[in-house]
C-alpha cells in the first residue's frame, strides 16, 4: 500500500499538465511583435490609400463628365446663338435691300415726275 501512493504521487509530481501548455504570444519576442504591428499598421495605412484614390478616380471622373456636358450643352447654345444670329442677320439684310429698292424706285418715280413738271 505504501508502494502505490508514492507511486501514484510520484506520476502526479513528475508530468504537471499546465507545463506542457503553451501559448503562440508566449513565443513571439518584442521584435517579432513589433514587426507584426508595422505590418498592421502598413495594410491599415495602404488600405486607406486606394480608397483615397478610387474616392479621387470617382471625383474626376464625375468632374469630367460634369464638365464634359457643361461644355456641350455650351456649345449647342452657341450654335443656336450663332444659327439665330445668321437669321436676324439675313432677315434684316432682306429688309434692308427691301427698303433701298423701294428707295431706289421711289427716287426713280420722283426723277419722272420731276422732269414732267420741268416739261409743263
């Protein structure tokens, strides 16, 4: 009987189950830590950056068709200026060439008739 507890407190001293446990964070020494901190920190920073620029690639891509349609709707305002113009331009030359034809025949009429008073 006395065999058998030193036998059985010899087996529960010799193999503590706590011991044989180890954890990964228990093995990682300062530099490995510090390492895997800037290699966070680096995703973190570069992650941030492409939505940066994809934030920017929209902005310009917005700003282009913005301007882009701007400048067209800009543009068919000048050509309907420019197309309204040509018309008032040709509608007053009209009138004018109108008004000195009826100028030029009034002037006519006035030259006969003054030389019939002339004749009398």
């Amino acid at each position: 009987m006395y065999r058998t507890t030193i036998t059985r407190a010899t087996r529960s001293l010799a193999i503590p189950s706590r011991t044989l446990h180890s954890t990964p964070v228990a093995y990682k020494t300062v530099t490995e830590k510090a390492k895997e901190m800037a290699d966070t920190v680096n995703k973190k920073v570069g992650q941030g950056l492409a939505s940066a620029i994809d934030s920017g690639e929209n902005v310009a891509q917005a700003t282009k068709e913005t301007v882009g349609s701007a400048s067209q709707t800009a543009k068919e305002k000048t050509q309907e200026g420019a197309s309204m113009a040509k018309e008032k331009t040709e509608e007053v030359s009209g009138m004018a060439k109108q008004k000195g034809n009826q100028a030029a025949a009034g002037a006519t009429q006035a030259k006969e008739d003054f030389k019939k008073e002339v004749k009398k």
